[in-house]
C-alpha cells in the first residue's frame, strides 16, 4: 500500500488544485459514526466489566513516559551521526531560494512590524509574499504604503471575493505566485531574530526532511496570568517537541515559523483547505507518505497570545478541534502506513486517548457512584481510566518541569511554580473543551473554514 498521492505530469500548481477535491476533509457521517464506536466501546468496557489489569494500564504509560525520555537521554551517539550526515550534504548544499508567505486577514496592528522584521533576516536569498485575503480594515493600504518603498524582497497581492476563505487556501494561491524551493509561513503577528532562516534551512540538506518547525514563544508573555500560562505551556510544548525530535518520532507543525519543501507540498496537494487545523493535517500528511519534519530548538519565532479567558478558549476549540479531526480524518492512513514507525503510531494512538480520557474517567466514576448506591459495588473497583489519566497526567507535569527548567536557566523554584501553573491552567482549560467538542461532533460536525485569529494587540510595538 502506497501513501503517497501520485501527480500527473504537468503543471505542479493545476495538479496541486485537482489534488485538493482527494484530501481528506472527513465526510460528517463518518467521523459521527467513528466517535460514537469509540464511546460505545467506553461504555461497554465499563458496563460488562471487561478491564484490563492495572497493571497492564500502569505499564503502557509508563512505558511511553520511560521510553520516550530514556531514548532521549540516550541518543548522543544518533545525534552525532545525524549532525556528521548533515555536515557531508551541507558542503554540496546551497542556499536555496526561500519564499516568505504571510496570510494576512484584518491585520493592521501588527503588519507593518512583521513585515520590517522579515526584511531584517539576514538569509542572502529570500522573497516576502503578504496574501492580503479581503481584509476589511486598513490592511490593503499598508501594505500599498510599504511597496511604495520599493523593496525589491517585498510585494503582496490581494485574494478575490469569490476566491475559498482561510489561511490554507491563502498559502496554496501563495505557491503559484513564488519561486522559493523552500516556502517559510508565518502568522502576520511575528517577529523574528535576523539568523532565524540560517539556522532553519541546513535541515534540508537531508533530502528526507519535508519540514522544519520554529520553537514558539510569546511577545506578550509576561503581560498577565493568561499570558504567563501560555508561555509555561510553550515550554511543556517545546520539551515534547524536542524529544520527538531526537528519536525521530511525529514531530509537529505549529502553523507559525514552519519552513516548508515545495516539492513535498506539491507531493501532498498542498495545505488541505477542508481542515480546520491546516498545519497538523500537513504534518500528519507527510509522516504518512515518509517526509521527515524537524524541530529546530534554536530558532525561535515570538507571536501574540490572547490576553482575555474568552479570546483564549476559542483559540483552544479550535486548535483541539482540528488536532481531534486530523486523526479522524486520517486514522486508516497512520494505522496501516508502511512508511509510519511503530513509535510514532504509538505517540498518535495515545495523543487520541487523551481526548477520550476525561469523557472515560468520569463515565468509570458515575457507574461506581450507582454500584454504590445501589449495593452492588463489585469487590474490585474499576481500575483503567484513573490510573491511565493519573500516569499520564505524571508524565505532562515531569514534561513541563523539564521545559521550564531549561527555559528558566535551571531555576528550580520558578520550575516548580511553572509547573503548577501549567497543570491547573490546562485542567480547568483542557476538560471543558473536550466535553464541548465531543458533543459538538455528535450533534453537528460541519466545519467552519472561515477565518478566526488570534485577536491582534500591537504588542511588539510597545
């Protein structure tokens, strides 16, 4: 079985748009009928009394916690061989041409200072594209005002009315427009270090990589408690991200600071513009058809974050929506890909369980609280979701003291308060959200795949 979508010979842009009507958007139907199987079998697990021993429960988790941290720690002398592999390919590895794509949609706070920070890069070969897509505010004429400039680097064009709306649909007009072997997006709130580009592009002299996602962090960190727990949660993100990194498991696409290679986003069709979250669908794509993604921990890209508990949940629906879908809409491909390593199966099989944890935990607590009214509380109690969500809670907060240790220069008192930040902010955020969806799915599971943003603050002008 292959996984790769094959193209017809031509056009690489007109193949890339009939390629879009065969990317998985997920009939409803099916993804409703998915869910309902996998709660089913939730309930009937727990109705019949059909348990796995705890101690095959408490040996799953903590294998994937030991394993995945063991072969962190142990992989010096993988890390030397790769870094030597790349050392031979990087003396025959030009500096290929980078196409800078911005989508931009109402982004007048912020524009102007993404756009003077892109040209500050001091990559020697590289062209900035602004996708201005209808916006309704000053947008347009900023940017009109920057081209007036005449930075040769710098131009935009401006999406039609009739033209599908989004981020995804943006970037793929983008690629007819640019000439970059290598395609950099960015959100229109960034700002970035001059070398940011120099330390991304020598993972391309592997001609396995695919991709290379930036290490995030917050303009607006320390702006107020929100802002602070996103910040921490960053740190948790970029130790998960690390370690996958090393062993080669499923590194991820974070939208923002993502460098691309245009022949593999060719390959795949382009950004899937029936997804809700086009950068994790991307990434699940090209782990299915055998590109590598890289995570690049020294490159850093800062960008706003919501500053209000509203502007922050909506954000989190989304983005756990569209983590939640892009398994559903891709779950035959990840089970029975040739091209997929065991271990990388493993980390998307338990990243789905923790969206069914909670809904899990608390049906198992419901059931015990009518055994017990009712007297017929079996003599051994229910034993899988609590210890299975309990490992894997561990495992999040081990994560998250190791990311902010490393973020804090060792500072084990800023570590520890990091941490506990992190686990409260994510129970009270976390849980909400996957009750919310999983209702949302049964009831309607349409797409909205209009734009929705993080609201825009101005912040690296202040």
């Amino acid at each position: 079985m292959t996984n790769k979508v094959s193209i017809a010979q031509g056009d690489p842009i007109t193949n890339m748009k009939k390629m879009q009507q065969q990317l998985p958007g997920g009939q409803p139907v099916e993804r409703r009928l998915l869910l309902v199987l996998m709660i089913a079998f939730c309930a009937a697990t727990i109705l019949l009394d059909i348990y796995s021993p705890p101690v095959t429960t408490f040996t799953v988790f903590i294998a994937y916690a030991v394993v995945f941290s063991l072969l962190k720690l142990c992989a010096r002398e993988h890390k030397s061989v790769d870094r030597a592999a790349t050392k031979s390919r990087e003396e025959e590895f030009t500096q290929p041409l980078v196409s800078i794509v911005i989508p931009a949609h109402n982004e007048e706070l912020v524009i102007a200072m993404t756009i003077k920070s892109m040209l500050q890069l001091d990559y020697p070969s590289y062209e900035l594209l602004v996708v201005d897509d209808r916006s309704t505010d000053q947008t347009e004429a900023i940017l009109r005002s920057i081209k007036s400039a005449a930075d040769p680097r710098f131009r935009y064009i401006s999406r039609p009315l009739d033209a599908r709306p989004g981020k995804a649909a943006s970037i793929n007009d983008a690629l007819g427009q640019t000439n970059g072997k290598l395609i950099a997006v960015f959100d229109a709130d960034v700002q970035v270090e001059p070398d940011f580009l120099t330390k991304m592009v020598p993972y391309f002299a592997n001609p396995l990589v695919g991709a290379v996602q930036g290490k995030k962090r917050l303009i607006n960190a320390n702006q107020n408690l929100l802002t602070r727990c996103q910040q921490n949660e960053y740190y948790m993100d970029h130790h998960f991200q690390s370690t996958r990194d090393t062993i080669r498991s499923a590194v991820e696409l974070r939208g923002n600071g993502m460098l691309l290679r245009r022949t593999a986003l060719e390959e795949l069709g382009g950004l899937n513009e029936r997804t809700i979250a086009e950068d994790l669908d991307l990434c699940t794509r090209m782990h299915v058809s055998g590109w590598d993604i890289r995570f690049a921990s020294d490159a850093e890209v800062a960008e706003e974050g919501p500053i209000t508990l509203s502007a922050l949940f909506k954000q989190r629906v989304r983005w756990t929506e569209g983590c939640i879908l892009r398994y559903f809409d891709n779950l035959q491909r990840i089970l029975f890909s040739k091209k997929l390593a065991l271990r990388t199966k493993l980390d998307a099989c338990l990243f789905i369980f923790e969206f069914m944890g909670p809904f899990w935990l608390i049906t198992e607590n419901i059931v015990l609280i009518t055994r017990l009214i009712n007297g017929t509380l079996a003599p051994q109690p229910l034993l899988f979701a609590a210890p299975a969500m309990t490992i894997l809670s561990l495992y999040f907060i081990y994560s998250s003291f190791v990311g902010i240790y490393k973020a804090q220069n060792g500072n084990i008192v800023k570590s520890i308060q990091g941490t506990v930040m992190v686990y409260f902010y994510l129970t009270f955020l976390f849980v909400p959200i996957v009750f919310r969806l999983m209702f949302k799915f049964l009831k309607d599971n349409e797409r909205n795949l209009a734009w929705y943003k993080t609201p825009r603050y101005g912040a690296a002008m202040r």
